[in-house]
C-alpha cells in the first residue's frame, strides 16, 4: 500500500522554466491537495480537488495550474517558474476532505528555482 | 475566517520531562482540530484528531490534547518526552459545514528533546 506517492523528490528549475509535479495515491480517495510549506509559515493551501474533474484555488494558487483526469492522479503545473516558488510541495489526500476526515500526506518534493 | 496560533515556535525540554505544545484557534463555528507530525525530510503524520463531544482526545505515541472551549484551545501533551519526539508539530483546524474543505495549518513548533 503506497499511499500517496510524490515524484520528483528535488527538482532545481532555472526562472521561466516550467515543470510538473505529480501526485498519485492508491486510497480511492475523493479529495486531493497541494501545500506549500515553507520555514516559519506553516503549510499554506495551492489547490485543491473534491473529485475528478473538480478542481478549486486555496491561499496561494497565483502561478500554479491543476487538473483532475483521474481519482488517482492530482498534478501540480508551474508554468513559468520564479525564486519565490523555491519550497517544499506536499501532496494530501483524504476520503471527503470534510469534518474530521485527515489527510494523507506524500514525502514531499523539495524544489529549487534560480 | 478560520486561523491557528501555536505559541512558540521552538520548544525544548529534558528527556522524561512533561511535552506541552499550545495551540489556539479562531472559528466562527464549532470547528475540527488536528494534530500533526513531521520528522525531518518526511510528510505529515497525524497524530490524533478531535472528536466531537470529546474532551482529551488520546493519539499515537503516548500524546494527547485537550479541548477547551472555553479558551478555544487544543493544546498537546505527553508526560514523558522522549528522544524520538524530536521533531516539528503543527495544529489544524477545518471549519464545519457542508463545502468546508480547507485545512488551515499553524506555523509549526519545533520540539527539541535534551538528554
């Protein structure tokens, strides 16, 4: 049982470069998140899916794309990329993403822009 | 708007001595709480999660927080702290009610166990 399986783990981007970072899990889960998380805020909210086809923005959503094809699958697009995107990027999923329902984290990807 | 406060953004104690996180929400409505884990170059994991009418909440590793409503407050403790327990804890609140979807994460507090 993998979970929630985050790939690339580090990435270096030059600025205006663009990449993709893909989120998969194997929980059947509805909803699907991305965080940024960076030293001394917390985790902040990108975007996030309630289903497959759904998709809306969280806190931070300027310069960052997504879609949902699948249940499984949650990419996150930086179209063109810049220094203060440089972060750890974590993906979540969770049954509902209502009530008590908890997330399931991935190991995160650790991206550096230059 | 939904919001968390964790008091202290490092906190260190003695092996064996009482682990005493703080975090303070603010909710319009009653909300769901969240404690979190993360050990260095890993993901989150959760350590235990309020439920509702419940007043200590008891969770992984030896750790459990108490509701107050009151001081709307979620504070995490463990009596003895222990090596392994060195890492960064982040409280969470999600709002209720039908499209509440967004967890909102408080900054973080760093623990570090002394031997």
């Amino acid at each position: 049982n993998a979970g929630v399986t985050q790939t690339p783990k580090f990435q270096v981007l030059k600025t205006g470069q663009s990449m993709t970072l893909q989120c998969a899990q194997d929980m059947n889960h509805e909803y699907m998140s991305w965080y940024r998380q960076d030293p001394g805020m917390g985790l902040r909210l990108i975007h996030y899916s309630v289903g497959a086809g759904i998709t809306d923005q969280g806190e931070v959503p300027n310069g960052y794309n997504v879609s949902r094809s699948t249940t499984e699958d949650f990419p996150l697009r930086l179209l063109s990329a810049a220094p203060s995107q440089t972060s750890v990027y974590f993906c979540a999923s969770s049954p509902t993403g209502t009530d008590n329902s908890p997330l399931h984290f991935g190991n995160g990807t650790r991206l550096t822009v230059t | 708007a939904q919001s968390v406060t964790q008091l202290g953004s490092h906190v260190s104690v003695s092996e064996g001595a009482l682990v005493l996180l703080r975090c303070n929400y603010s909710s319009s409505v009653p909300p769901y709480l969240f404690w979190y884990v993360q050990y260095p170059n890993q993901g989150l994991q959760l350590l235990l999660k309020y439920t509702t009418g419940a007043t200590l909440v008891k969770g992984i590793n030896g750790f459990e927080a108490e509701f107050k409503k009151s001081e709307t407050s979620f504070h995490l403790t463990k009596p003895s702290a222990h090596m392994s327990d060195a890492a960064e804890y982040f409280c969470a609140v999600r709002t209720s009610g039908a499209g509440s979807y967004q967890l909102t994460f408080g900054k973080g507090t760093k623990l570090s166990v002394i031997p």
